[in-house]
C-alpha cells in the first residue's frame, strides 16, 4: 500500500525544495519542517490505550499511546534530515542507524553499518530515507530488519519514483509505503526526475 501525503503544507514546502536555487540552509530547515508532517501521517492509526487523569477540574480517562517506544530507522546519511524533524515530534522514540550507500556503478547498495535497538520485533519500526529511485537500498534496508526480527514496518519517503515503487512493493508487500509525492520516473544515473537532486548532498553542502 502507497499513501501519497497530499497535505498543501507539504506540497508546498515540497516545491521549494525543488527549486535549485534553495539554499543548503533552505533545504535543510524545509526538511525538518516537512518531516514533521509526515510523521504526523506515517504514525496515523498507532494504538490507543486510556488512563485516568487529574485534569485541573475534574478526573477523566484519557488517550495514550500503547505499547512500546516506537523505532525511527535512518538509512544513513541522508535519512537523518527526516529522523531530525520525526523525533522533534516522537521525542521518546528509538532510533536505528542502517548504513547503505549505492554503488554509482551497480545501483546496487553496499552495507556498512547497522545499529538499532534490541526487541525489534515487539515495535513499529518507521525507516526513513528521503528517496525511494531504484529501491535497491530500500529493500536492503527492510531486509536487514526483518533479519533482526522485525515485524511491524513502514517506509517513510519524500519522493518515490514508480519504479522504485514497484520493485519495493514487489519485495515487501506487508510493508506500506507513505511519500510526498510519486515522480515521473528514473534517469540512467537512477535519479528521480523531475526530483529535487540528490538529498544529501544537498542537505549537507557536499557533491
């Protein structure tokens, strides 16, 4: 399942980051902000329990979040630009750190490192990375978590390409998708286009 998060707010913070003329501090503020309302849809439908509460006038049974902390998995490097503005909002939330990178020559993703927290398998795990192009990383990254036991997982994107929908979709149907915006299609490179260039780099000022 693919949710396209079609909220004004984030299409229009979208748009701007898609200008090459947005500056590093530009894109890396509309990151955080962007993230934020994604998170908001991405962590839409998580369980409820109720617990009696003081208010200031009266004692009533009120909502809380059940079960245990949520897992943020960021797939390194650019995925920190979303996990950024998630935890601002998920503050108790844990943090994984999946490090892929693609072979410019394969498109194929290389590992280098993983650490996240124990007992994947009793919490949602949200992975975040800011494209989803030719999914090869992506499906690496899920693979790795279901490796170490997890069971609950959403993908949180900014921009998917329909290729990389497809093949991730083919790879793990049990694993919804939630992203911005679905592009027109990949380049030669395996850049989304229209797109917006490379995430990281742009996030960080590097080439």
């Amino acid at each position: 399942m693919v949710t396209v998060v079609d909220h004004p707010l984030v299409q229009h913070k979208l748009t701007i980051m898609r200008k090459k003329e947005t500056s590093t501090a530009g894109f890396r503020r509309l990151l955080r902000e962007i993230s934020l309302l994604l998170c908001y849809e991405v962590t839409r439908g998580l369980e409820i329990t109720y617990e009696r509460i003081e208010t200031p006038l009266e004692p009533m049974d009120a909502p809380m979040l059940e079960g245990k902390k949520l897992v943020f998995a960021s797939v390194l490097r650019a995925g920190n630009g979303l996990l950024e503005g998630m935890l601002d909002l998920v503050p108790a939330a844990r943090v994984a750190h999946i490090g892929l990178y693609r072979d410019h020559e394969t498109l194929q993703p290389v590992h280098y490192f993983f650490k996240a927290p124990s007992d994947l398998g009793n919490r949602l795990v949200i992975v975040v990375d800011p494209m989803l192009a030719t999914a090869n990383s992506a499906v690496a990254a899920i693979d790795k978590l279901k490796e170490e036991g997890a069971t609950n997982i959403r993908f949180l994107c900014l921009l998917a390409a329909p290729e990389g929908v497809e093949r991730f979709t083919q790879a793990h149907p049990d694993v919804p998708v939630f992203t911005a915006s679905i592009d027109d299609r990949l380049n030669e490179k395996g850049y989304i286009l229209p797109g917006l260039g490379d995430a990281g780099d742009r996030m960080y000022g590097t080439k």
